[in-house]
C-alpha cells in the first residue's frame, strides 16, 4: 500500500497483516499523511516514511507484533508518543537530514527496539525515554543535536547512544544497561541513577565533557573502557556492592567527590588515571585496588574509613593536597613499585586501622601521624622507604618494622606512648629513622635482638626510656647495651650513610650494603694508635674482618672482594664467624693465625691462603690444614712436611744438597733461598757469586743464560757475533729481521737472493714484487708489459667497447643513453623507462615495474595502478580497488564483514566479529567478540572471559569462582581462593583457608594460627599455647595469655590466682587483727582485772562461805537487808558509815550490777564501792556501800539492785531495804520541826 497524496483520516489507523501476506504502508512523493487519533502497526506489518513525506498524529503510534516503522530522508514527523510491544522495530535511517522531528516519550517493551542512525548533525530534538523488558534503544551513528531528556531503564532494558548533546536524567533498575559506543562524545550529562545490578559502560575512546552525578547501587557495574575520558564530573556515589573498573589508558580529569561505601569495589588498572579530585572517600567495607601505572594526580582529601580497604600495585598517587585519612579499622596497603608523593599529611587514627607498605614501595608525605593505629614498614632492602618532614606516633600508636628499610624524617620524631615492634633486625642493619630531632621520646618495644631506632642531627636530650642508650655524640639512639657502631658504605667511594661515618671508634664496623661488592680501603693506622684510649673494645662481630684498626662487617653483602693498599709490610687480621664469601688482596701481607699472604679467601667452608703462603715466625705452611708446622733448622723459614728438609732459608742463606741453610758470599739480592744478583765483578753460578767476564747470567750447569751485549747470541751454550740484519732476539734463535730480509732462526736472507725480483716476503712467498714486476696467480713476480692500463687496479684488462668504468676485468659502467646489458654497452630500446642511469633503467611508467633479470620494464597485473618487485606487488590500485597486503581487492570481497564503505575503495567500518587493518577487514579470533587487531580482543565471546592482559580465556578454565563466570571473569572468588589480575581467581596456599594473596592469609585452617605477616603457622610454633580456635591462640599455659591479636602468647597474671591471693592475704591479716584485737582486749581485761581487783573483791560463789539470800532475777545477796546498826547502836551524824554487801550471778550469762536509788533523799548521802561490776555465771562480788547522814534522822528506805544481761540487752531492778538510826547532834531533821504560833499576836 503506497500514499502519494494528502490523506486526513479523523479517526485511529491500524495497519495488520495476516498469515498469508506482509501489510507495507508507504508515504512517498511528497505524500501527507494527518490522523487525529492512534497508528496502531501490528503482526509483522511495515510502515514507512520516505522522500519529503508529511506525517503528523495527534496521538500515539503504537507497534505490536513484530512490525516495523520506518523512517528516512527528508521528512516531517509529529506524534505524541511511541510505544511499543513484541519486539517491533523503530528505524530513522536518514543520510541526509529529517526536516522535522516532534515527539514526546517514547515506550519501549518486550524486546522491542528503537534505531536511530542518522549521518547528518542537524537532529535537533529532545526525546524523553522509558525502556522496559529487554527492550533496545540504539544509535548507529551520533548526533551531536540530540538531548535524551528523561530516561527510565527496567528489567533488561538497554540504552546504546552514540555521540550526543546531553543526557538529561536517566534511572536505571532491575539489570538494565547504558552502554556508550566506541569513539562517541557526549557533551553533558547531568544525573545518572544505577539500581539493582544496573549496569553502566562506556566504549573505547568514548568521551563524557561532563557528568554532573553518577550513583549505582545493588551491585551495579561501571565500566570506563580503553582510551576512554570523563573530562570532568561533580559527584560519584557508589554504595551496596556497586563495582567500579578503569580499564586502560582510561582517565577522570576533572572530578569533586568520588564517594564509595556499603561493600562498594572499585578498580583501576594499567595507566588509568584520576587527574583531580577534591574528595575521595572509601566507608563501609568498600575496597579500591590500583593496577599496572594506574595513577591519581591530584586528590585533595582521601578518607579511608569502616573497615574499607585501599590497596596499591605498582601505582602512584602523586599530590594528596590535604589529607589521607585511615580509621575505623581500615587498612591501605601499597605493594610492588607503588610511590605515594606530595602528601600533606597521613592520618592513622584509632586501633586496627592500618598503613602497610611492602616489596619496593614508597611514600613521600611532608606529615605522618599515627594515633592509636598501626603503620607497617615492611620493606626488604636497604633502602629509603619513607620520607617525610614529621612524624608523630601517640597514644598508643604503633609502627611495625620489619627487614632493613628505613624511614627519612627531615624535621622532628615524636614517639609519645608509641608501641615499636620490630622484626628481622639488629644493629647491623641501618637505624630505622633518620630525622633532624627528636623531641620526646615515650615507647615501648618489642624486638627479638639489639636494634639502632634513630639517628637525630640534634643531640638527643630528653629522657630515654629503660633499655636505652645514646651513641655518638648523644645523636644515635639504640634500643641496647652493645658499643657496637656500624657504617653503612653505600657505594665504592667510600661515602657512608650516617654522617657520622666513617669513625674512629674500636668498636665501628665498616659494613657494605648488599648492592656493593668491593670496595679498596687504604690502612696506614697501626692497630695501636686509636685515638680513644678509654674505649673498650667489645669482642669482634659475627661475619667480620679485623685489619689493624679497622673493622668490616660483611653481614649486609657476600661474594665480595675486599683490596687493601697500605705501607705496613705484615697486616695484622682477625677473621669472626665469616661464613660470606670473601677475598681480600693487598699490597703488602696479611698476618692471620701466624700465616702470611697477599690474599685470602673466606668462605663457609673455611679460610684459604692464596698467595705466597707463608709462616711468620717459622715452620712449614701445611696446604692441607692451612696452617704452620714448625721447622727444626732456626734459619730455616719454610720446609718440608716432616719439617726436616728446609725448602727455603732465611734471606742471607741458601739451601746446600743436604737441606741446610748456608749464608752466599758476594751476593747483593737474595730471595727465596736464592742469591738473585752477585756483587759486581761476579756471575751466579750454581748459586755461587763467580766471576765470568763474557756471559752475564750462567746457569747452574756453566753454560751461558744471558749473554752481555746485544751482538752475541746464544749458540751451542756460547756468545757469538750475531747476524747484522737482525732486528729481535731471544738469545736463542733470530726471531725477526729487517725488511727485505727473512729469517731462517740462524741467520737473516734477503728475499731477492731466495725469490727473483721480490721486495718483501714473509711465510715462505713473496709478498711484494720490485717496481715493472707484478705478482702473476701462481705467487711469483714476473715482468708487468702493459703500457697503458684500463683497469681501476692498474692492470691491463680485456676491452670493452663503450665501457668507462672497468674493475678486475669485469665493465661496470657504460656511455651515456647506453645500458648494461649481460656485461655489454647497449643501447637502450625500453620505451617503458622515464629514468635512465648509466648502469640500468630507474624508474618506469606507471604500471610497469623494472625486472632485474631481464632489466627491462615489464607490466604490472592488471589490478595495480602501480607496482614493484614484480607484476602481482601492487603499491596503489585503480579507482572501485583497495590495497591490502599488496594486492589489488574490490568491495564485493568486502560484503558482509564491512558495515561502512570508502567510495574510492576499502572499508572505514567493519562489522562485529571483523578489525580493520589498513582498509581491509581480518575476523576476529574465535574467542574474541569485539576486538580492534588480531591480537586484541575488546571483548570476548560468551563462553570466554577477558583477563587484565586482554586474552580472551575459556570460562571454564577460571577455577575457584563463588560466582557465575561472564565475560568480565570472577567478581567473586570461593574460600580459599584468592582474587588476581582483578577478575580471575588462584588457589591460596595450602595452610591458608581465605586469603588476600598467595602467602597472605586472612583465615587459617582451625589447626593454625593466623600471624600478623599473613602467614599461617601450627601451635607447635607458638610457644606455650595450647589451643587454637578461629585461627588465633585462645588458650596458653598457665601464667600466660594470648595477645590481643591472638598470635602469640605473652606473659599474664591470672585473675582469680590473684584474687585467691589477696583474698587468703586478706584473710590472714584479718585472723591476725581478730588475734590481735582478742589478745588486746585480753590483756586489757586483764590489766582491768588486776587494777579491779585492787579495788573490788570478785569470787566465786561455790568456794565461798558467804550464805547468800536469792531474789528474784537470777540475783542472789547475802542479806536482804542493809542494817547500819548492825555493829554500831547509832550511825555518826556527817560522816559515813560503811558497810559491806555482797551481790552474786546465779544466771547462765554475765550480768552488769550497779547500785541506784529510788527517790532522791537529801537526809543522807550513799556511795557505792565499785560502781559497776561485770559478774560471770556464779560468780559475786563484794560491795562497799557508805552512808554519810546529813542530820539526825531515822533511815528506812530502799535501795535498787539494777542488773543487765549482756547476752540479752534486759535490765531487772530488786530493791533491798537500808535501815539506820543516828546519833542525836544539832543537825536536825527538818521533818520533826513543828511550827507553833506565837500566843499575843494576832487579830482580836
């Protein structure tokens, strides 16, 4: 169905197809096409948009089923929205431009899809999206107008833009996908939200000008591809598990926060970079690891907090401005050739939190500050593995160094309450800090062996903790008792380490590092003339050399050679415990265990004399044992084994034929049991001085060694006259002669005497002919006829007609606009040449190439335009050809792998699966999917994954994955697998059951404990622990307790034994306090005893005859009255009268008695002797009770028995009566005075 006109239709359009035949709707020429209400395209019709067509509804269109909608150049498109269903198809396939392009929203679902691709720029329109149900909305080509202004990602659904404009606000749930083209450019993008395993990828060499914000939850992915940049952004959030990679050469120029929390990952990998970010944050168990030159260069804060983990390999951080903070138990780690620069300052705050630096490592940080953390130096080698200008470790901060680094401070130490824990380390090895001063100094510490902890510029002045001391000049700070002082030579010139090396001290060690191994040491100090005299010298080091007063430690370096140059003649040598091997050369001798030599070899099999081995004071040197046996002749310095027979004597001696030592008379220089040269006058001969007037030297048997002038030589044991032309000899034979003459060892000939008309001649021939004569093939010289030659080499050669340049018979060059042709002069007949040398052809026409055998120009194959070598080897080809590996294709050979065609030839796009190579496309390997060279796999295929080095590998070969295995690899790995190269996984080691890398466990097998290096160790190798669970020490033996970290156990004191203690201490001081309070109160009770008795009469009852009277409450008296008159008829006015009473205790506990009265009575007073009584069971006491009357009166009246019960706190009362009369005195009693009235007075 085809439309060329305009068409109004007031009602909803619906173009279907049946079973039997395809519906094709198509507006061409100009045709319009206006619906007031819905299209509606359904089962598998078609509806199409072409040429200058007009359409416009004033509702939705809508395909269903399969159905296609079409649009293409040069037309006007108005509609509310898009929706479709069942996997449809929207095409707008424009190479031109559209003219118009109005739409609201557009719907897709169900596998539906929406194509744009449009060659032309000028698409301006702003679409809003909603892609549902695995649904596709793609650009073939970009458009630099378009704005994708709303969009919604769910279930599945996939946005593939090319190059646009700007991406408005995009929400992407439930799997969905936003992958950006390879080489595309968005200029702006303002808000895009990734939720449940959203995912987020951009092509290579795709390019973001700006990101305001990103943020992916729910195990999110994005990915940055090669090559590709984010210009700049302004926030990304990553959070609950959301997964971040930077694939190579990919960069963030320009970024303020890169936040990353809840289990969120993050990757960079090789030569990725951050370029600028103002904020970088790592929370809740968020984990960044960087890769192969991976790189951020400017951060302005780093946060690393909540158990995160920041792990660095062989990449750089280059300017933190502010900080890099790490707390709440996380952990930055940088391993391999990492480089930290520029960092303001390092922030290590609470406990568990940790900085780890390992392998080649380094950091450069103007501030370090450790408070309650842990920083971990665990660098090998002698190197600088920190610098900073301050560092400062407190409140329980603690450093960990482990092997031989060190740290460079060049300001101030500060260690205040600070735990130092080293490992692999002694005093041999470099002081770990270097710093300018040391200004408070409050450590603990925990090491196996003595160690240097700083050497400070400053003296060190503040007080030292116990176990310290100070050393050269109060700037080096040992942790020690040991004077030991050891310089560290850091190269061949003898520059040191220290400044304060080299020194003069008896106990100072020159010690090479590793990467030094030799060095020459000059030694002109004898052994006795140090300059401190008070110093003790300690016993020589392990792995040392003593020579004369200097000392080197050979503990850092082995396979060394030690030269030694001095003027002392016998160097003195002590050797400790050298098991390195050394070799040690001089100019003079070493003297070591009585044995002298110019060299020695050390090594753990023993000490080897090289040179010249000899005894110093005597005996034989014993090559077996390598040590002296005396000799029995006392001139004798060196003999045989059995130390009879002497092999050499004294200077002045000489051995005779009987081994004796002889002193040899006129001899000037004597060596080695021999005389060397005789007085003047006289020759050696048979070691004896003779006087020979010809001969200079004689051997031992007479004849002559060396003759005395130059013109004699030896023959037949005798000087002769030697030949004159003679140039060199050997006092043998003539060995050379002059030129012209040759040597027969006798005598010199000359050569033209042994070869006719020879110059020269050597090796039996001649080798230069006299002048006219010329050396023929066979070697002889004979007569040279020619006349005038024509050979460059001066001969006279055959003819060539037209030749110029002719060398060794052979015609090299021909005449002008002549050729050579098969050695000949010709004329040229190629009319295909356009360059003509004098040799051959140049250059020929186009399509013609220059053949060498023939040396014609021949015509290439009818493909090439031009060609070389040979007709098939093109170098360009016609108009419709391209050139590929030098052959001449067209683009039918094209179709099918070429998405994109060159109108003049060749492929610009190839199609997936294919690369472009020159303008050719090659398939891919088998295992790639995308790929851009035959080697590189941008992508791999379904069953393949991509490791980090780009090869695509079989999915089923990648082993310990918790995960199903996609293209990117393992995300996640199984127990005991660890993650590498960022997507595989490799077994841990055998004692491991989780770990971060090979040999770094994170959790033991329960049979081993977890040690703070990450290795896994067994309870036999931890000392006195006795049981083992999570991979930590729980239980030890008694007294002891496991660490905080549960890998060792340490010396505890055991609570409930210290209770037991105190408790049982406490209890013998109190049994001693009861004793003592007892035994006080005894004694103070019976002191009061002894004092009342003094004073009161206490007895008991049944051993006395008092009869005594009971009354109530347990009391018994022994009257139960008290009669004054008893013995007296009248009780004496004002004085007292004294009677005695006693009272007993007739009851089970003691009873207090005391006396009172009832009523107050001012008649008489009564005193009661003693006062109060204490009164055991049956026990009485005799009571004096005195009455003082105050007037003359008659007494009867009663007193009160008050008795009290200690046991029971009860207090009874008995009354006893007290009677008395007094005498008659002019004390009367007022009560007998009766007032009578005066009789007269009164009233009447």
């Amino acid at each position: 169905m085809t439309l060329t006109e305009t068409c109004n239709l007031n009602d909803t359009l619906k173009i279907t197809s049946d079973s039997q035949t395809q519906t094709i709707f198509t507006m061409v020429g100009a045709s319009v096409l206006n619906v007031v209400g819905e299209l509606i395209c359904e089962h598998d019709s078609i509806f199409e948009i072409k040429y200058d067509s007009n359409f416009t509804s004033t509702m939705d269109i809508i395909l269903k089923d399969q159905s296609q909608f079409n649009l293409f150049d040069d037309v006007v498109f108005k509609t509310n929205n898009v929706i479709q269903y069942n996997e449809s198809i929207f095409t707008i396939l424009a190479h031109h431009h559209i003219r118009r392009f109005d739409m609201n929203t557009i719907y897709l679902y169900n596998n539906s899809t929406f194509k744009i691709k449009i060659s032309s720029p000028f698409f301006d329109t702003r679409l809003k999206l909603r892609i549902y149900d695995n649904a596709i909305f793609e650009m073939e080509e970009g458009n630099e107008l378009l704005t994708l202004e709303d969009i919604e990602l769910n279930n599945n659904g996939s946005l593939i833009p090319d190059s646009i404009n700007y991406m408005v606000f995009l929400n992407s749930f439930q799997n969905s996908s936003l992958f950006i083209k390879p080489n595309a450019t968005i200029n702006s993008i303002h808000e895009l939200h990734f939720n449940q395993n959203g995912f987020f990828q951009m092509g290579v060499l795709s390019n973001i000008k700006y990101l305001y914000e990103l943020e992916l939850r729910d195990n999110s992915v994005f990915n940055i591809l090669n090559n590709s940049t984010i210009e700049k952004a302004y926030r990304f959030y990553f959070n609950e598990n959301a997964f971040f990679t930077m694939y190579g050469y990919s960069s963030v120029l320009n970024s303020e926060n890169l936040i990353f929390t809840g289990y969120s990952k993050i990757i960079f990998l090789e030569n990725s970079l951050v370029n600028t970010t103002r904020n970088f944050e790592l929370n809740g168990n968020s984990n960044c690891q960087m890769f192969f030159e991976s790189k951020f260069n400017y951060v302005f804060t780093m946060y690393i907090r909540d158990f995160s983990t920041f792990i660095m390999n062989s990449s750089e951080i280059t300017q933190v401005q502010n900080y890099i903070i790490i707390s709440g138990s996380a952990l930055f780690e940088m391993n391999n050739d990492s480089i930290i620069r520029n960092v303001r300052q390092i922030k290590i705050n609470r406990k568990n939190s940790k900085f780890e630096m390992k392998n080649s490592s380094f950091l450069n940080s103007s501030s370090i500050e450790i408070t309650n953390g842990t920083f971990v130096l665990n660098i090998n080698g002698d190197r600088n593995g920190v610098n900073s200008t301050n560092l400062l470790c407190k409140n329980n901060g603690t450093f960990e160094v482990s092997y031989t680094s060190f740290i460079t401070i060049q300001d101030t130490l500060m260690l205040d309450s600070c735990n130092i824990i080293t490992a692999d380390r002694t005093i041999r090895d470099l002081p770990i800090f270097f710093t300018n001063q040391i200004n408070s100094i409050d450590f603990t510490f925990q090491s196996l062996s003595e160690v240097d902890l700083a050497f400070s510029v400053n003296p060190i002045q503040t007080t030292l903790p116990q176990n310290t001391k100070l050393l050269m000049g109060n700037r080096l700070l040992r942790l020690g008792t040991s004077n030991k002082v050891f310089c560290h030579l850091i190269n061949m010139k003898s520059d040191y380490s220290e400044p304060y090396c080299p020194c003069d001290s008896v106990n100072c060690y020159i010690t090479p590092l590793e990467n030094i191994t030799s060095i020459l040491l000059n030694i002109d100090t004898s052994i006795n003339t140090h300059q401190k005299y008070d110093e003790v010298e300690e016993e020589l080091d392990i792995e040392s050399v003593a020579i004369e007063n200097k000392k080197i430690s050979f503990y850092k370096t082995d396979n060394f050679i030690l030269g030694v140059i001095s003027h002392t003649e016998n160097l003195v040598t002590d050797i400790k415990s050298l098991t390195k091997t050394v070799l040690m050369v001089s100019n003079q001798s070493f003297v070591f265990q009585n044995v002298v030599s110019k060299s020695i070899y050390s090594s753990e099999n023993g000490t080897k004399f090289i040179i010249n081995p000899m005894c110093k004071n005597g005996g034989h040197f014993n090559t077996t044992t390598q040590q002296c046996d005396n000799c029995l002749d006392s001139n004798c310095i060196d003999c045989s084994y059995n130390s009879k027979e002497c092999l050499r004597c004294q200077q002045e001696y000489y051995i005779t034929n009987d081994s004796k030592c002889v002193e040899i008379p006129n001899c000037l220089l004597k060596r080695s049991n021999r005389c060397l040269k005789c007085s003047d006058g006289y020759l050696l001969t048979e070691n004896h001085c003779q006087n020979v007037s010809s001969c200079l030297i004689q051997t031992s048997n007479g004849t002559c060694q060396i003759c005395s002038l130059k013109t004699f030589n030896f023959n037949n044991s005798s000087c002769e006259i030697a030949d004159e032309h003679l140039l060199y000899t050997n006092q043998n034979n003539i060995i050379a002669c002059k030129s012209g003459y040759i040597t027969n060892s006798n005598n010199c000939q000359k050569c033209s005497d042994l070869y006719k008309s020879s110059e020269v001649c050597e090796n039996g021939r001649p080798t230069k002919c006299e002048i006219e004569f010329e050396m023929n093939k066979s070697g002889q010289c004979e007569h040279n006829n020619c006349s005038d030659p024509n050979d460059e080499n001066g001969r006279c050669s055959k003819f060539y007609d037209k030749c110029t340049f002719i060398t060794n018979s052979k015609c090299l060059e021909c005449y002008n606009n002549l050729i050579l042709n098969n050695a000949e002069c010709r004329t040229n007949y190629d009319l295909q040449c356009t360059n003509q040398s004098l040799v051959s052809c140049l250059r020929c026409k186009d399509a013609y190439y220059f053949n060498s055998s023939t040396n014609r120009c021949e015509r290439c194959d009818s493909n090439c335009l031009t060609c070389v070598m040979n007709m098939t080897y093109c170098l360009s080809c016609p108009p419709g050809f391209y050139i590929s590996n030098n052959i001449c294709k067209t683009n039918s050979e094209l179709v099918g792998i070429c998405t994109q065609f060159i109108s003049s030839g060749g492929c610009a796009k190839c199609a997936e699966g294919y690369y472009r190579n020159g303008l050719d496309c090659y398939k891919c390997d088998l295992s790639c999917s995308l790929c851009n060279t035959n080697f590189t796999c941008l992508t791999c295929n379904s069953t393949n994954y991509k490791t980090w080095s780009g090869d695509c590998k079989s999915q089923s070969s990648l082993i310990g994955c918790d995960v199903n295995v996609t293209q990117y690899g393992c995300t996640r790995c199984k127990e005991g697998y660890f993650q590498v190269n960022t997507n595989e996984c490799e077994k841990c080691d055998t004692t491991c059951l989780t770990c971060s890398f090979k040999r770094s466990c994170e959790s033991c097998l329960s049979s081993k404990v977890l040690l703070s290096s990450g290795i896994c160790v067994t309870l036999s190798q931890i000392t006195k622990c006795k049981e083992i669970i999570n991979s930590k020490c729980n239980k030890c033996s008694f007294w002891n307790a496991p660490s905080l970290d549960g890998t060792y156990c340490e010396k505890r004191a055991v609570w409930w034994v210290i209770l037991v203690v105190v408790l049982f201490i406490i209890f013998v001081l109190s049994i001693l306090v009861i004793v003592l309070i007892f035994s006080t109160k005894r004694i103070l009770k019976m002191i009061h005893t002894k004092e009342q008795e003094k004073t009161t009469t206490i007895f008991g009852m049944e051993k006395s005859n008092v009869k005594f009277n009971s009354l109530a409450n347990n009391i018994c008296v022994s009257s139960k009255e008290l009669n004054f008159n008893s013995e007296i008829e009248e009780i004496p006015v004002n004085t007292e009268t004294k009677i005695v009473f006693c009272v007993g205790n007739m009851s089970k506990n003691v009873l207090k008695i005391q006396f009172t009265t009832t009523t107050q009575i001012d008649k008489f007073t009564i005193r009661v002797t003693p006062e109060v009584v204490m009164l055991k069971k049956k026990f009485a006491c005799e009571f004096s009770i005195y009455l003082k009357p105050e007037c003359t009166c008659r007494i009867n009246n009663t007193i009160c028995i008050v008795s009290k019960n200690l046991k029971t706190n009860v207090e009874n009362i008995n009354e006893i009566i007290m009677k008395g009369i007094t005498s008659q005195s002019t004390r009367i009693d007022y009560e007998e005075l009766i007032e009578e009235s005066k009789l007269g007075e009164g009233s009447f």
